[in-house]
C-alpha cells in the first residue's frame, strides 16, 4: 500500500513492506542487495562519505541511524535536494517513509514516477519476486511485453501523480 503527497515543497511516499525493519534497512543501504533491485552504487558509503548511482544522483551521506533513518544529499544535474529514508516496525512488517525536499515550485518529471518504481521494486525483492542479477541486467534483457507493463505503469504513476499536484 502506498501513500504519497506533494505538498509544500516535499514529496513523501509511505509505503507498506511485508518485511522487518532489519531487513528493508539492509535491502536499502547494502551494495550487494541494492544492486538487485535499483541501481549499483559505489563510493565512501558512511556519514560524510559521497556516493554515485550508476547512470542517476550522487551526492553526500549526512545522516545514518541503523536501523531507523537515513539521510543524504540528492545531487543530480543543477538539482541539490534532500533525501531522509525512514523505517518504522509494524509488528513483523515495516513502513517506509520517504520524504524529498525541497523540490522545485514546478513538478519534476519523473520524481514521483521514478521513486515509485524504485519502491515498487523493493517490494518485489523483499517479496522474492525478482530474477537473479543486477536489476539493470535484467531490465534491459526483459521481454518487450515486460517492458511495455513497466512503461504503462510509469504512464499509469505519472497520471496519479499530476492528480496530486
């Protein structure tokens, strides 16, 4: 289940994961994990530290509290935003909640949209539902009938996400 809103400068997307909380922190701050699901990462991964996604933002570690809360720089193009990450126990289950600021007056194509994804993806990794490799591995060798749910998914996020605005 997913909750989001674009207000006041912030985007928050909370959602709901069938997982504990050590679980989704590791799947969201271990390399190996990462890589499965989003993008590969690499650099000085503690607080002070810089980080790169292959192919997307960079930026600075400014914050780590295992297994609650994580806080970086998004750095990307002429954009310098914030990203917190946190984890919140639900009995066996966790809620993620992802707050990204500020963001410009005007709406970033693809922000909403591409968050989503991401959080979506996590799901079907903490689920099992993902192939083996590298996430962008297998997107790029996906089915063309897989790639076209990918994209009308986005088209279908995209949609919901200039309701909210």
């Amino acid at each position: 289940m997913t909750d989001r809103g674009y207000d006041d400068g912030k985007l928050v997307i909370r959602r709901h994961y069938k997982a504990g909380r050590e679980d989704v922190w590791d799947a969201i701050t271990t390399p190996e994990r990462l890589v499965r699901w989003f993008l590969p990462i690499s650099g000085d991964l503690r607080i002070g530290g810089r980080y790169q996604l292959e192919g997307n933002a960079g930026g600075e570690i400014v914050r780590c509290d295992r297994p609650s809360e994580i806080g970086l720089t998004w750095e990307i193009g002429e954009m310098n935003t914030d990203v917190l990450v946190r984890l919140e126990a639900d009995g066996d289950s966790t809620i993620l909640t992802l707050t990204h600021s500020p963001m410009p007056g005007e709406f970033v194509p693809g922000t909403g949209v591409g968050w989503e994804l991401g959080l979506v993806a996590l799901e079907k990794y903490l689920a099992g539902d993902l192939p083996e490799g590298r996430a962008v591995d297998w997107i790029a060798a996906s089915a063309p009938e897989d790639l076209a749910a990918a994209h009308a998914l986005a088209e279908q996020l995209a949609g919901e996400w200039v309701k909210v605005l």
